[in-house]
C-alpha cells in the first residue's frame, strides 16, 4: 500500500518550513467539529453557458446544433463534457447563481473580486476569513494550491504543490527519499525535543510577562506537542487507497489528475483534524482557441472532481459539514471569435454546494440571451429580471456567504465589511 509520504508529493516543499509554524498555528488534539469550506478556483474564465446557464443557441454554443438542454430537478445544464454526471448525482446540493457581474475582463481582478467580494484589494479570500475564524486550533487552519490566494495576515495558509517529502521528514524524522538514513540521528531529534520543553518552561516559568507576550508562548507551548490529527491521516489515506484500488466507487475516476489529487488532500486535511478550510485550483479554461475541445476536457475534469468530492466526503464522513463554493474570474463571450475561440466576458456563475440545504436545487440570477445580467429581486432573488432589483455583483455573493458560513460578525469578517450599500444586500439564501 503506498505510503503517505507517496500521496503527499504533490504538495510543496514550502510546507516544510518554518512557516508551517509561524504566527498563529501550533498542534493540538483534533477537536473541531465545525464546518468545513472548500473553495474552487475555476482559473481563467470558464464558459458557463456550456455549464449552468445554457443557451440554446448554435451560434453561441456549437452543441446547439445537435444537442438540447438538459434538466436536473429544478436546474438546467448544458449537455457538455462531463456535465450530467455532476448535475444529475448532486443537483440537490447546488446554489447556482448566473448573471453575476465582476464588472472586468482582467484575470487577476476577476479572481480578486470573486474570491474576497472587493476588488480594490487588501482584503482575504473567503477561505482565509473562514479559517482565521474557525482554525485556530487545528495545525493548518488553511492549505491552498497556487492561483490567486490572500490572507492579509489573519492566519497562517500552507500552500501545497508537488512534493513534501522534505516535510514529512521532518515532522516524523521519515527518511529522505533515496536514502536508508532518516532525516535526523534519533538523539539529534531528541535533543531538539528537549530544546523546545526547555524553552517553552523556561519562558512560561517567568513572572514578567505581558499579556501579549503570555498568549505567543502558550501558543509555542501548543506548537511543540504532536498533534493526534497527523496521527490520524496515514488510516485515513490508507482507506481511500483502498477503496481506489479495490473497484469500491460507483464511478470511475482518474485518481491521477491534478485536481482530483488537491480535492483529495484537502478533504483528507478536513476529517484527519489537520485544516478546516481549502482552496483547490482548476486550470484549463483560457479558450482564445479551439474553445470546445479544451473548455470540454476542462470542465469534464471540474465536473468529475466535484462529483468525486462528494462521494470522498460520504466516505470520510464529512459530507454534512461541508461547503464548496465554486468560482471563476469572470466567463467567456456569447459568441466564437476568428480561432473557434471565446473571449473574456465580464458577466459569469457562481455554484455554492452544501448537502441537505433547504436552500440548494435552485437558480438564483439570469442573463438574456446574449449572456447578459438580468436584475434580481433583493428580497426574493429567484425572481428574476426585476427592473427594481439589482445587478448581482462577487460582492453580494461574499457578503451572503459570510451569513450563511455563521463568520459575518467574526472579529475577521467586521474587519474586512463587504462594500454593499445599504439596502442592496441580496438574500441569496432565502428558502422561500
């Protein structure tokens, strides 16, 4: 049975740093018992009217011509890549919200809007706020997997990527790769053990201490103890290996793709008690050319992703604790240009997943028929294009997240306030 050390060299060496311990991180017993967020970066603008917010429109979409759209329970999809293997399995979990308008055809704006709700900058993504409120006791409150990620200071992130080998090296003195000697002689390891209770005695053993200063070395006593959450993930992976080796999944899967490989880490992270909240990031989607060919292998692997998050979560046993929210920079153009390719739209979805919710199996927001936002009713967003209601924009999809995740009032979010004016919040949660 592969080892972890084996699942984890997709993350990066970065983690094994001294970083993994800095500010506001230290191990602890895995008590949490809150929800878990995982938020999907859709990177470089995907083409939502091939995904949720279909057109049956040959000259906006080539499937038109041959192909109708599709329905799952209360919600319409485009019959593309792998589309019907998401909508039909978890439509019951799905928020999707069309016609939000990030108001750019930049990249980086579009990122920085939809992922903190302000697009003037210095504010943290949503996974970010959600960790600095719910993590402080867990050894990674957050990991991310590159595209565009913020923290402003307000907790400690890991970021992963190909390979920490190094870092289980050092967290468990495992011997390098391609080499019988462990990371540490066993008496260096010990001695750096004793170190760490030395100091940690000595400073918390001493009477003139700020308040501050009491918090930072409790805080170092907490971060030289191991933490039973490492302990519990080797089991953990041990078991999905298993079950991906052994035919246990109703639907196959490429356990070796890229994004599949993050959502797997993360949600592992999330039930071992090692992080509470993620961010995954999915690549592919920057279509100038051949954009049906290459939107459709990129969104078949988005598709099967969040299909396989699902299935991992029931097994894992997180499944009613977690939230995924999915976004992009912005979409793509109604129309092809010269390369059988689409352009940067301003206009896009967001889709927001939760089992059970009484919210979820509907659409909130619409576009014309040339992908254009439509107005939503504030108080009844469901009825759509309402001339007396507003144009949905990242920032009230943040704002009603921040709500719902129960992280509005948190000393983080009153830090960070969604620049929403009064009264154009938008009830993107209303059960009505």
């Amino acid at each position: 049975m592969m080892k972890r050390r084996s699942f984890l060299k997709y993350s990066s060496a970065a983690i094994a740093s001294n970083a993994l311990m800095s500010n506001i991180t230290w191990a602890a017993e895995p008590g949490y018992s809150g929800e878990f967020l995982l938020q999907v970066q859709v990177r470089a603008g995907w083409d939502v009217a091939s995904f949720c917010d279909p057109k049956q429109d040959e000259s906006i979409n080539h499937w038109a011509a041959s192909n109708t759209i599709q329905t799952a329970g209360k919600l319409q999809y485009a019959p593309f890549a792998n589309n019907a293997q998401l909508f039909d399995n978890h439509h019951d979990k799905m928020l999707v919200i069309n016609g939000v308008n990030a108001y750019t055809n930049s990249h980086s704006a579009g990122r920085l809007y939809n992922f903190t709700g302000y697009n003037g900058g210095g504010y943290p993504s949503l996974s970010a706020l959600f960790a600095a409120a719910n993590g402080a006791d867990v050894p990674i409150p957050v990991i991310y997997n590159g595209g565009d990620f913020f923290t402003q200071g307000i907790v400690a992130a890991s970021k992963l990527g190909k390979d920490v080998d190094p870092f289980l090296q050092i967290l468990e003195n495992q011997s390098p790769v391609n080499n019988t000697k462990p990371f540490l002689q066993e008496q260096q390891y010990s001695l750096l053990q004793q170190f760490n209770q030395r100091r940690y005695n000595n400073k918390s053993g001493s009477a003139n201490t700020l308040p501050k200063e009491q918090i930072s070395i409790a805080d170092y006593g907490r971060s030289i103890q191991p933490s039973a959450a490492f302990a519990n993930f080797q089991p953990l992976l041990e078991s999905v290996e298993s079950s991906e080796t052994s035919g246990a999944y109703e639907r196959s899967y490429n356990f070796e793709d890229q994004l599949l490989k993050q959502a797997k880490f993360a949600l592992l992270a999330f039930a071992s008690g090692l992080s509470v909240s993620g961010d995954i990031v999915a690549k592919g989607f920057d279509t100038h050319d051949d954009h049906d060919n290459r939107q459709s292998v990129a969104l078949s692997d988005l598709a099967s992703t969040l299909d396989y998050i699902w299935v991992l979560a029931e097994e894992l046993g997180i499944a009613d604790r977690l939230n995924v929210y999915v976004a992009s920079d912005f979409g793509r153009t109604p129309f092809y240009n010269n390369d059988a390719g689409k352009n940067h739209w301003a206009v896009g979805s967001n889709v927001i997943m939760k089992k059970n919710a009484p919210w979820a199996g509907k659409v909130i927001g619409s576009t014309d028929g040339n992908l254009n936002s439509q107005k939503v009713n504030r108080v009844n967003p469901t009825s759509n294009n309402d001339e007396n209601g507003v144009i949905l924009e990242p920032k009230h999809v943040m704002q009603a997240m921040r709500k719902q995740l129960g992280i509005d009032q948190s000393a983080a979010a009153l830090a960070f306030p969604m620049k929403v004016d009064f009264g154009d919040e938008v009830d993107l949660f209303a059960t009505s």
